[in-house]
C-alpha cells in the first residue's frame, strides 16, 4: 500500500483527476443505477485512511 501511495503522490494533479474519472467511469459501467442514487450515505468501517510515516 505504501509503494501505490508514493506512486500516487507523484502523479501531477492533471494525472490525478485522470485517474479519478478513468475509476468513476469503471464504477459507473459496472453499475449505471449508481447514477440514480439520492442523498447516499457512507458505510460505517468501509474506508481504509492511510498515512505515510513522516521522516
């Protein structure tokens, strides 16, 4: 995980937002009737933080 977040940090923000809607798009082809979804609320212990050691 720390090696894809080093990665991740590295890209510019132009290449961020790419890889941010090429995911949005994988998700929405999956499931088009997330689209749909009103007022979605977030699912307790569903999100994984992660935090880079300083130093």
């Amino acid at each position: 995980m720390a090696a894809k977040s080093e990665w991740f940090q590295s890209l510019s923000f132009a290449d961020r937002m790419d890889v941010f809607v090429d995911m949005t798009d994988l998700i929405v082809g999956l499931n088009p009737s997330i689209l749909e979804s009103k007022d979605a609320k977030p699912i307790p212990g569903r999100v994984r933080v992660l935090e880079l050691p300083r130093g």
